[in-house]
C-alpha cells in the first residue's frame, strides 16, 4: 500500500510561515506534513532525511528553494515548488493561512492525482 502524500513546508527559521503550515496540515487525511526552516538559526533545520521523507517540497519564497538546491543538490531531490508567501506575517495569523491553502491546495490535488491508478 502506498503511504499517504508527503508535504515539507519550508520556510527560513521554521517560526512562522512553515510551523502554522504544517499545523493546518498535520490532520488532513489526505497528506502527511512536517516543517522546517533553511537558515543556520532554524528552530527545526531542515536536513537531507527531510528531503528524502518528502514527496513534495513547499518553500515559502523563491530563496528557500535556491537554498535547499544550493546545499543538497547532489541529493535526489523532490519537486520543490514556491508559494510566494513573505515573511509577513505571525504564527497561525488567518490571512497566512489562506495564502497557505490558496497556494498548497492546487499542488496538493495534482499530486493526490498523479498518484491515482488510471
């Protein structure tokens, strides 16, 4: 049986953006989720076992990604795909959250799809 769709939300030092990112995400049936941050100061740092977990990486801004593809990309990575959120904005704030689920919800149907047997 194939395991539930992987969900990274990446964000700078995990405080923010990714950590309320994954809460929103963390009892979805449909996906599995976890958090982490790209910067040395991270609360959680994202390593090469998170990139392995994942099916699908969601960085918070363009930088995120040149980061993760700068540090580990001699690694097989997942596709990685930003959702242009600035670092704008408070833990669990309501507008993050819907720019979350407006930018995570179209990626996270095609993978829910791409992984349907036809």
């Amino acid at each position: 049986m194939r395991h539930q769709p992987r969900i990274l939300f990446v964000c700078a030092r995990n405080l923010w953006r990714s950590p309320t990112a994954e809460a929103m995400y963390r009892d979805d049936s449909r996906v599995e989720a976890r958090s982490a941050g790209v910067s040395e100061a991270a609360r959680r740092r994202l390593g090469a076992a998170d990139l392995d977990w994942a099916d699908l990486v969601l960085v918070m801004e363009r930088e995120h990604k040149r980061r993760i593809v700068e540090t580990f990309g001699h690694h097989d990575l997942p596709s990685i795909e930003s959702l242009e959120i600035p670092d704008d904005y408070q833990y669990g704030d309501e507008e993050l959250q819907a720019l979350i689920r407006a930018g995570s919800e179209p990626l996270i149907e095609r993978l829910l799809d791409e992984g349907e047997p036809s």
